[in-house]
C-alpha cells in the first residue's frame, strides 16, 4: 500500500485560490493616463498600476498601497470600474482583476524598484488603442473614460 505525501502533489491535483489584483486608473487634467511598463525576459508591455491584494488588505489599500510601490504617488482611491478574470486554459491560474479610479494627491512620479519595472509614464488617453496593454482592456477604458466612468462592468475572461 501507498500514501501520497500530500507536499509532492502538483498544482493540478487539487484546485487552488485565485489571486485579487487592483489596478488604478489615473487620467490626469492633460488628459494622459498612468502607465507602467513590464519587462518579461526580452518582452515589453504596458499595465495599469496596481498589483496583488494581500490578506486583510481592502481594495481601496491595496490600490493606494501599489501606486506608492511602482510610481511613488499618493492616491486617493474613488471607483470601481470594472471587474475581470484570467483563468488559464489548463485552469493552472486564476486571476480576479478589480480595476478602479483614482486621483493622485501628491508624490513624485518615479519609478518604483521591483526587477520587473521597465518605466512609468503618463500616455495621452485618446492613444492608448496603440499601446500594447495587459490586459487587453484599452479600448474598454476608452469607452468608460468618454461616458465619465459612469457604471460597473463586468469584463469576462481576459487571459491572453
């Protein structure tokens, strides 16, 4: 007879927790959006900053808490504005993504120090179909942007 040892079991095994992200949508007065870009190995692309929800961390903290980390402003947070998913194909990751408004406060624009940090900048809005973002969501944001942010969407499934 064998046991398994529960510690050698793959990922596939059993069904894991989905991750929470926040990402924070800032439109400045110039009407130019907040972007940070990624770099994976030799590939570059732009997101929207925020990242992963810890434990006992509200939306709201989350978010302010991630602008401070990547682009060293201060936020206040406003509105959720849309909700997503990416769930892998072979269900290997799920990803529940909570996009919301914000406003910065004060800060000065830098670029924060995570490894995977290329640069943070502000694009003109109306360009952002342009720009290869992740998730693919530029011309939802566009859409929302020119009707004021006015209602909750629900986005589906956004893996790419």
């Amino acid at each position: 007879m064998s046991i398994s040892n529960p510690n050698t079991r793959t990922r596939r095994n059993f069904p894991q927790r989905p991750n929470f992200r926040v990402s924070v949508i800032i439109v400045n007065e110039k009407k130019e959006i907040l972007l940070v870009q990624h770099r994976k190995a030799n590939r570059y692309y732009w997101v929207l900053p925020g990242g992963r929800i810890e434990y006992g961390e509200s939306f709201a903290q989350c978010g302010v808490r991630e602008l401070k980390e990547e682009t060293n402003l201060d936020i206040k947070f406003e509105k959720v504005v849309f909700l997503s998913e990416a769930i892998a194909p072979d269900r290997s990751r799920h990803i529940i993504n909570i996009y919301a408004t914000g406003e910065v406060l004060g800060g000065e624009l830098r670029l924060g120090n995570e490894p995977m940090l290329a640069d943070v900048a502000y694009k003109p809005i109306e360009e952002l179909e342009k720009i290869t973002l992740y998730p693919p969501v530029a011309d939802k944001i566009l859409k929302a942007y020119r009707e004021g942010f006015s209602k909750l969407e629900y986005l589906g499934n956004l893996w790419v």
